[in-house]
C-alpha cells in the first residue's frame, strides 16, 4: 500500500513549495513461470505408443503492485469547472439543481485519481471557477487525501433578481493554471508539469466576449475578466494554446489533459489544447466513466517503466536446462489488448545450453506480456529409477554465466539485471514390456515355445535352467534391459516330473529354476505355460513360454551296440558292454584258453537283444583274427592257438589291438550301430629276460651260493680302507612273478651286448676272464661314482675312499672338524698390517688324504728367531695346546722383518700309524702398511699344458689370463669337464696402484651343491672342479680378513655358472674309435626346451661348442675343454649365458677342433 501524505488546504504555492515526499518504494518488472505438464516422458517415447513428450511453458511478465511508476516526480493541477452549467440536469439542458451530478462526480473522479495514483513522488493542486456553486457540493468525508480548493480569482459575477451569479471563465482558468505550474513545478528535481481539466465546455467570462454576450432570457450578464483572451471564444482557446506553446518551446516537458463532460460543441476546442499540450482528450456525457479515461491519461503519463539496454540485448532471457530442449515452431505469444508481443524471437545454444531470447522494446504502465512454448526433454540414463527430476532452466546458482534472466533500463536510467528462478519438470522412462531370459545381465531369448518330445522309450528332459525376468526401459537413445523380481507362475500336467516339485505358484522373485522330465503313454502329452507378470505402477506387463509335450510313437530298435562277455538274456545295464578286456596267461595258458564274446544291442526301450553283427580286428602285431572273426554272427569263440600263435621263444608274446562289430538293422533302413573294445594280450611264461642290473662287490658274488639275494644289495655305497682295490661285477636279474631270479653275470650268458662301465663320467674297461670285474684302486679321501650300464638299464654305488696310515701336522686358520677333509685350512704365512695387534693359529693333525684326526695336544709353539720376541708374543708359549694367540707388542720401522713360528708334535706311537716327531711352521710378516684392495685373479695362464688345469671363459667365449677378472662377467665352467685356478692379490696403501702381493684369503661360495667340499681352504688359490650341474650363477667370494684392524674386510667377487658339461656317448653306434671330427644334427630340430647334440673326436684336441643367434652373436658357449678320442654328447638347455630362456627363432651350433670348423642350424619353437 502506497503511503499517503494529507495535503493541507492552503495556496497551491505553499505546496508546491514546501511539500516534498521522499520514494519509498522501487518498482520492477516480474515474470512467473507456469508448465502445463510437471511430468513428461523422454524424448522419443511417443514413437512407441500414445505418450506424451511435451510440456507448454508460459512466461508472464508483469509489473510491481506497489507503484505504477520507476521513482518519477509529477506535479499535477487538477482544474475543475464549477459553474452553473455543471449543476445537475439533463444533456442538452442548461437548467440545473442543487443535487450533485457532474460537478460531484468530478471532484469524486479527482479523489479517487488521487487515491489510486497518488504516491511520495507526486504533488497535486485544484483550482476551480464559479465556486458559488461548487461549494454547494461537498467533495466527501470518506477520502484519504483532502483535496485544496483554490479559487483561480478570475470569476465574474452579476446580481440578479437579488441573486449573484459566478461565470464560468473555463479558458482562463486553463490558461493560469499553465502559467501557474510552469512556473511553480519542481525543475531542479526531474518533476514533470501536468495540467488535468474538467468541464462541461460552457465559458462565458474568459474574455470580453463574455461581456456582450448576455443571456437575457436568464437575466443575467457578466463583466470582462482578465487577462482578456479575446473578442470571441475561438481567441481565448488560441491564447489558452499560445501560452502552452510558450513554455514548452521553453523546454518544459508540460502535459495538459482535457476532458469534456457534456457539451459536444467545444469538443474540438478542448481537443486542440490537449493537443498542444501533449497529451488527450477525452469526451464523458454522465462522468461515470472517468475512472477508465484517467486510468488511461496515467498510461500516457507515466509511459515507459522498462526499456531495452541496447538492440543486441533482449529484455527476457530463458537458459534451458541441461537435456531440456525447445520444441521447434511451439513459440507464440499473448496478443489480446493491454499484452505486448516481443518484437523478435531466437534460439541460440550457449555452453551446452539451449537460449531462448526475446527481445522488448519497451514495456508501459498496465500493459504485460505473456510468451508460450514447448519443450521436450532427453533422458540419457536409466539408472536413477523411473523418473529423474530435471531443471526446466537455469538459475544463477547453476551457471553464474549462463542462466535466466530479465535485463533492462528503468525509468531512472538504472541498468536492472533480475534472475528468473528455476523451475523443474519430472521426466519419465518407459518400460516397454517384460522378458523371460536364460542370461541375467542381456537378452538371451529361451523361445516362446519349447517342444519336448517323449514316449515310452525316450524321456523328454528339459533343464533345470535359470529364467531371468527382464525388464524393457527406454530412454533417449538407449535401451536397456534390468533384471527385476517378478510374479512367477508354472502348473505342470500330472504325471510330468517338474522341478521345483509341483510347479511354481505366485512365487515373486527375481530369478526362478525349472526342469522338467515326460516319458510315458500319450496321456501326459499337452501344454503348459511359465508365466511372469510385473506392475510398475502405471501397467501391467506379461511373458510366457509354453511347454509342449508332444507323443512320439515308435518301434522298439537297437540304438546302441556293444560286445559282452555274457548273451543278451543276462544283460541288464550298457554298463556290461566291453571296453577293454585281458587275456593273460603263460604260453601254454594262452594257446588253450577259450573266450567267449557276444554281439549285444540295446534298444530305444531299454531292452537288451542278440544281434547279428559283422566281426573284424584290426591293430594287432603278433596274433592275426581273420579267420576266427569272420562273417556275420551274433557271438564268438576266440582260442589264441587259432589266431596264428607264434612259436614259443625266450620273448614274451604280448599283443594289442580292437575287436570290432558292425550291425545293420533292416528297419529304421540306414541307423548302422557299432561297438568295439580293446582286447590285451598278456603272456605271464617266466622268460630268462635281462630287467635288472646290480652291483655287487666281486668277493660277495663269489662267496654267496644263493646269488638271488645279491640283488637286495645291502646299500649303495661302499667304504673300502685307503690301502684296499676294489672289485666289482655286474649281476643280471630277471623280474618274474616270483621276484627277482639270478641270471647270470653281464657277460654271462647275456655276451651278445658288452658292459659299459662309467667311473666319474668315463668309460672304464673291465678286466677278468670268465667273470669280468671293474678293478679300482686306492683314491685317498675320494669318492667315486660307478655306473654300470647293459643294454637300456644301469646302476650306480658311490665308492668312498678310508683314511690313510699316515699322520701330518698342519697349522691352519680354524678349528678342524675330524674325520673330514673339508676345509682344509693350511696356510704357510699369514701377514699382520701396521693397524692389525693380534691373530688366532690352529694346529691340525691329519691323514696321508688330509683327513683331520684325534691327537694329543702338540709339545709346544715357538719361534725360530729370538728376535721375533721383540714384536711378538704367544701367551704360555711353554705350554702345549693346540691353539695359538699371537699378539703384536710393536711395530718394525722398516723393512720387512718375517718370522718363522714352528708347531711341534712329539712322536708317539699309534697302533696301525706310521708317526714321527712333527712339525710345521709359519712365516709371519710385519709390514709397516696396510692393505686397501682384495682382487680375484685368473691364474690359468698355460693354455691346457697341465694335466688337470683347463682355461676360464665366460659367457661369450673370451679367455682370462693372468687378469683381474671382471666384476661384472660370469665364467662358465662343465661339471665333470673343467678345474680352473683363481688367485687374490692385495695392493698396500703405499702402492695403491698395483696388487703387489697375494696373502691367503677366506674363499667362501652362495651354493656348495655343485662340487665335494661343503667349505673352502684359506689360501691365496683355489682351484674350482665342479662335478655337478647346477641351474644358478654361482657366487665366489675372497675375504681378506681385517677385523683386527676395526675396519671391515676386503672383499671381491667372482661369478660363475656350471653348465651340463658333455659326456661321453654311453652306446655309441660305433665299436672303433671315430676317423674325423663330427658334429651331427641337433635332436629334436625343432626342440623345446632341450636340444641333444653328438660329435666325434678322433684325436686329442681341445673341442669348443658354441650357440650363435642369427646376428652372429654368442648366446652360450656349450662345450670348451680337452677331449680324449671317442664319442661325445652335449645338451643346451634353449637358455643364455645369464639363465635368460631365449626366443623362439633360428640358431647355429658351431664346433671348432683344431683347424676344423663344423655349423649346424636348430629353431628353437615355444
């Protein structure tokens, strides 16, 4: 409600002047949005059925209730007509009387313009002429604003009859009123001049020709009035004009409304005044109907409350939202009266949005606009349920650029940006039916009818399977399939076997298993449904599948045939029917035996029938069945003496093969059968046969009468005395029935095929006559591995060589373990650096074999040089004990000095052992240094010239002399084929520059499994003899130990890895020595993952075996060593030097003997 301020009756300067009113209110435009739909299904839904995709928005804009304007001031000069003429009578009557007709309707007519447009920006004045008479007429009590009458001081007056009468000077009273507020109105503050006149159009006092004009019939005449306006009335309108032009050509922006309320011959006068003033005219013959005409000039006053900011910028902005989209051609706009039509229309897309803009030029007071047009929306995920809630349009809060809004200038020239809330519309998927499914997650269809056809023989069976219910939802653009829980429902016929028992009945689930099985007569043939159904509140949606069972007649036929032991009346089960059978016995067993088999059919009504089937064999070696199985018949009788039954030999006669029948019904024409079954022939004859070989100690097989219990050898392992010669013989067994059974030695009666002995990996000859015999001799503290070999079978026994018979002592660096010759720690010298004080000797007495032994403490250590006591100490050196503590007292200046420390043993006697006074010595070294590296040298230099020493290579076949080998190479070395020597060599810290000295080291190994020793010595050497194969690199540490110097020790690090090694062919296909070098073709070629290799070698001479890829680069070296003359073979693993397994492809073997030079390609294949 506007706030009013009462208007004090007083001169219209006092207010104008002194009445000011403050605005209160701000005015703006609104717009609210209506949809027709709040829920609508996806875009495209329509094309499957009658669905509705669209729902009509409709923006209506209109103005604030609160004011009718945007903050403009008006000062406004109601001038009304008072006089007679005003009075109450009729139209076209100039008689009048007291009541109120048109002059109260106008002064009403002016309150309630007041009341309604009246507001703190506004200021209102009323001059009235002939007052007389419009004081007879009250204005009422019941208004909220006293109107201020002021009388224009230009009424004329006249006695008659005793009464006085005012004119109506109509013209003048426009005129001053002009004048007036022109000259009165608030300039400096904005306020627009406005003049509103009413009156009947009746003047007779605005100018001298109101003085000659007398009425004489009423008796009355009226003076002149100033100003004079002129002679006639047309004069005073012209001066009424003049003067308006006047101050608006003085750049008042005035207004002047006139309206006529009863004479229609001046309408034309009072038109051209408002013409001239800007403004209207309008014409009421009661004045009931001023309220409209008012409503209309404060249109046309107040005009333009909005306007566009430019010609770019539309007034109303519609941002859709995400999905939502203009239905094309669905725009239109309200054009009733009072509606404006946005002067243009487009749509846009901005940031993944859809635009709507409409542009307004301008929007007045009472006028509104009312835009309409559909949308649609996309619905791109079902996940959300039935329904997702969208927004119909954006708000600022979703997108601060992009969003709906009004934007335009007020009345005051303010820029007004208004964001136009969001609204949100629901909008549906579409289930489009329900399926049956036997896949949970995707449509895989079962069939709408399933056929299961039975009879008595043949049972329908169907499942179980698991039915899925899937629901059909659609989206914009996507379909897709939700397993739901729905009602199931299954009633089988009686006498069908169903699974769940009894059918199914309003079971709601989202998963349901049924199987069923129908044999028997026709009764049970029939249908039945499986049937789901689902609501999803808006409709019900079914499936089915329907079960037909369906008779199938039959004659009773053979459907499967087989072979039995027993005739078609004793079978029960196709269980019974042959697979595989035996026939065993000894020669004499086999050619008497009888077996019996019969030709069995099994029919569609599980009857069992003696058929006439066809009989063959096929796939036997020794026996032949033609004769015996021949011709058609429903059994057979097999005795092996028929079948061609070799002559009884020393051969076991073994045979295998299929037994094979054939049958041809003569109805149904065409459905041949067949069975089959394995037959074994087994022959049990306890042939004399070579299955077993032992070794047996030749005094053993000598002495034992009963030499069958020879072959359980009471161990593998033999420990023959240091001094002994061991013999052994190869003993054959034959393995029958009854056990093991004595044949004969290797060579007797079995001398067709020679013995092969094997010592360690090498052909070793037998010696004897009648019995041959291996003869070993004394190896000390060796073990050797004795293979004997006859034709495909072998044995093995470990021979471990006894202590010897006599004893050495032997300072070493640790404890010794007895009766073990590992490790041997014996050193000749050990070396105190300049920062090391002390060191701990041992003193270790062993065999000829270096086996460590019980003895009694030794006598006593000492030096041989007193002048060793100036720098060293043994604490209670004159007492015997077997371990010393040397401790330096001081440090030599110079030189060199070494000292022999001795360790002496008293001679005492042992039984069986050969002992003596004993002694071993020392030398101790003083240097006034120290030492800072510990280096592993190659210390093969000779090329192969010592008996036992071959070369060190590594991976890629380069040699190492004396050199430091590499830290980061890996040498390879054969088991059973290579001993190599390694040296250490110290540099000082006086030399750093040169390994100037070797001084025994600790050498200690990641893996002891490939050779003897389960520890090494300490030495400066070592010599490296692998005699087992082993996949990992191997890895050999030197420690030279420097704890007595508090720091830690001085270390180095050698790799290694053990190949296969060759060995020497155990049957090669040649009994003489080889003629020339020969590499044969690898085997098997292609091969995966070994490959075997055999070569010759006639002479001696180093061989290398090297495995090339095809780039010529070194994959492995296979073989590289001395060769004795014979036959060799060696295996590559398909692997490279760093146990890498290599790539499929082509590969060269290369052998290289002397001058020779032999290649043979092999494809590895993975």
């Amino acid at each position: 409600m506007v706030s009013k301020k009462f208007i004090s009756s007083a001169l219209l300067v006092l207010i104008f002047s002194s009445v000011a009113f403050c605005q209160t209110d701000t005015s703006e435009l609104f717009i609210t949005r209506t949809l027709s739909h709040d829920t609508i299904y996806f875009e495209g839904a329509d094309a499957y059925g009658s669905y509705n995709t669209r729902s009509t928005v409709t923006l209506h804009g209109y103005a604030s209730n609160g004011t009718l304007f945007f903050g403009q001031k008006y000062d406004i000069i109601f001038v009304t007509d008072n006089g007679g003429s005003m009075g109450g009578r009729q139209a076209g009557d100039r008689d009048w009387t007291d009541t109120c007709s048109r002059i109260q309707a106008a002064y009403n007519a002016c309150a309630n313009f007041i009341d309604s447009f009246g507001n703190p920006g506004m200021r209102i004045g009323h001059m009235y002429f002939s007052a007389v008479v419009g004081t007879s007429c009250l204005l009422g009590s019941d208004l909220n604003l006293v109107k201020a009458r002021i009388d224009t001081f230009v009424n004329g007056s006249a006695m008659v009859n005793g009464t006085v009468y005012n004119g109506t000077a109509l013209y003048t009273g426009i005129h001053n009123a002009v004048r007036y507020v022109a000259a009165n109105y608030r300039k400096s503050e904005g306020a627009i001049p406005i003049v509103i006149a009413l009156t009947d159009g009746d003047d007779n006092a605005s100018g001298e020709w109101g003085t000659v004009h007398c009425y004489s019939g009423y008796g009355y005449c009226w003076p002149a009035l100033q100003p004079n306006l002129g002679p006639v009335e047309i004069a005073a309108v012209d001066s009424v004009i003049r003067v308006i032009d006047s101050v608006r050509n003085a750049g008042v922006n005035l207004k002047v409304y006139t309206i006529n309320l009863g004479l229609q011959d001046v309408n034309n006068y009072l038109h051209n005044i408002a013409a001239a003033g800007n403004g209207q005219w309008a014409y009421s013959n009661s004045g009931a109907d001023l309220s409209p005409i008012f409503q209309s000039f404060w249109a046309d006053i107040v005009d333009v409350i909005a306007k566009k900011i430019n010609s770019s910028t539309p007034m109303v902005v519609d941002v859709l939202g995400p999905d939502i989209h203009f239905v094309p051609g669905s725009y239109g706009a309200n054009t009733a009266a009072g509606y404006i039509v946005p002067a243009n229309f487009s749509v846009t897309n901005v940031g993944g949005y859809q635009v709507l803009n409409f542009s307004i030029d301008t929007v007045k007071l009472g006028q509104f606009f009312e835009i309409h047009y559909d949308i649609s929306a996309a619905r791109t995920t079902l996940s959300g349920g039935p329904t997702e809630r969208k927004r119909v349009n954006n708000a600022a809060s979703d997108d601060a650029i992009n969003y709906s809004k009004m934007q335009y200038i007020n009345m005051v020239g303010q820029t007004i940006l208004t964001p136009i809330g969001r609204a949100y519309i629901y909008v549906r998927s579409l289930n489009d039916g329900i399926f049956i499914s036997t896949s949970p997650s995707a449509f895989t269809d079962p069939g709408q009818i399933i056929h299961l056809s039975y009879n008595l023989a043949d049972t329908a069976k169907y499942g179980p399977v698991i039915f899925y219910p899937l629901l059909l939802q659609r989206g914009t653009g996507i379909t897709q399939y939700a397993q739901i829980a729905a009602t199931w429902n299954f009633s089988p016929i009686s006498g069908w076997v169903a699974n769940p028992p009894g059918g199914i009945t309003n079971s709601i689930s989202s998963f349901q298993f049924l199987g069923l099985s129908i044999a028997g007569n026709n009764a049970l043939a029939g249908q039945r449904t499986l049937s789901i159904s689902y609501n999803d509140g808006s409709a019900t949606f079914r499936d089915s599948i329907i079960f037909n069972a369906m008779y199938i007649a039959v004659d009773e036929s053979v459907t499967v045939a087989g072979i039995t032991r027993q005739a078609a009346p004793q079978i029960t089960s196709t269980s019974q029917f042959l697979t595989t059978y035996t026939i065993m016995g000894n020669y004499n067993q086999l050619a008497t035996l009888p077996c019996s088999f019969y030709s069995t059919g099994s029919t569609n009504f599980l009857n069992f029938w003696a058929i006439d089937a066809q009989w063959s064999a096929s796939g036997f070696s020794t026996y032949d069945f033609t004769s015996i199985l021949s011709g058609s018949s429903n059994s057979k009788a097999i005795l092996l003496s028929n079948a061609q039954l070799p002559a009884r030999t020393n051969t076991p006669v073994n045979d295998t093969g299929i037994i094979t029948i054939t049958y041809t019904p003569s109805a149904p024409a065409g459905q041949v059968k067949t069975g089959s079954f394995n037959l074994i022939i087994r022959d049990t004859t306890d042939y004399d046969t070579a299955d077993v070989i032992v070794i047996n100690q030749y005094a053993d097989y000598i002495n034992q009468v009963n030499k069958d219990i020879l072959y359980n050898r009471p161990g593998l392992v033999v420990s023959p005395s240091a001094q002994d010669t061991v013999k052994l013989v190869g003993l054959i067994f034959d393995i029958n029935v009854s056990g093991p059974h004595f044949v004969g030695n290797a060579e007797v009666p079995f001398n067709a095929t020679q013995l092969t002995w094997y010592v360690n990996g090498v052909i070793r000859s037998s010696t004897g006559g009648a019995d041959p015999v291996l003869q070993l001799t004394n190896e000390p503290g060796e073990k050797d591995t004795v293979v004997a070999v006859y034709n495909s079978i072998r044995d093995t026994m470990i021979v471990s060589w006894g202590l010897g018979v006599h004893r050495y002592l032997h300072i070493e660096t640790a404890p010794a373990i007895l009766n073990t010759n590992t490790p041997i720690l014996d050193i000749e010298a050990i070396t105190l650096p300049v920062n090391m004080q002390s060191d701990t000797l041992y003193a270790v007495i062993r065999d000829d074999f270096g086996y460590a032994v019980a003895n009694d403490p030794i006598e006593r250590w000492s030096f041989t040089d007193i002048a060793a006591y100036t720098y060293l100490t043994v604490p209670l050196y004159d007492v015997s004990t077997n371990e010393c503590v040397i401790i330096k007292t001081s440090t030599p200046s110079g030189l060199w000095p070494t000292y022999l420390l001795v360790a002496t043993l008293n001679a005492q006697p042992i039984a069986g052992v050969n002992a003596s006074t004993q002694y071993d010595t020392v030398a101790i070294t003083l240097p006034p240094y120290s030492f800072i590296t510990n280096t592993i040298y190659a210390d093969s230099s000779n090329d192969f010239q010592s008996l036992y020493e071959t070369g060190i290579y590594n991976t890629k076949g380069t040699q190492y002399r004396q050199e430091p080998i590499q830290s980061n190479d890996t040498i390879v070395l054969g088991a059973l084929r290579d001993t190599v020597v390694l040296r250490v060599k110290q540099a000082s810290n006086l030399n750093p520059g040169h390994d100037a000295y070797s001084l025994s080291v600790q050498w200690i190994a990641s893996d002891y499994s490939w050779c003897e020793e389960t520890a090494f010595s300490q030495s400066a050497t070592i010599a490296l003899k692998p005699i087992n194969y082993v996949a990992n690199v191997i890895c050999l540490i030197a420690r030279f130990d420097t704890s007595g110097l508090g720091i830690a020790p001085l270390l180095d690090t050698v790799f290694f890895k053990i190949d296969s090694g060759n060995i020497a062919i155990e049957n090669p296909p040649w009994n003489a020595l080889p003629a020339m070098f020969l590499l044969s073709d690898p085997t098997p070629n292609p091969f995966n993952p070994t490959a075997t290799l055999n070569y010759a070698v006639p002479t001696q001479a180093p061989v290398f075996l090297t495995i090339f890829n095809v780039r010529g680069e070194i994959v492995f070296r296979l073989v590289g060593r001395m060769h004795e003359p014979g036959y060799y073979q060696a295996i590559w693993d398909g692997k490279d030097a760093l146990g890498r397994g290599v790539q499929s492809g082509l590969y060269v073997c290369r052998m290289e003997a002397g001058s020779v030079v032999q290649q043979r390609k092999m494809i590895m294949v993975k």
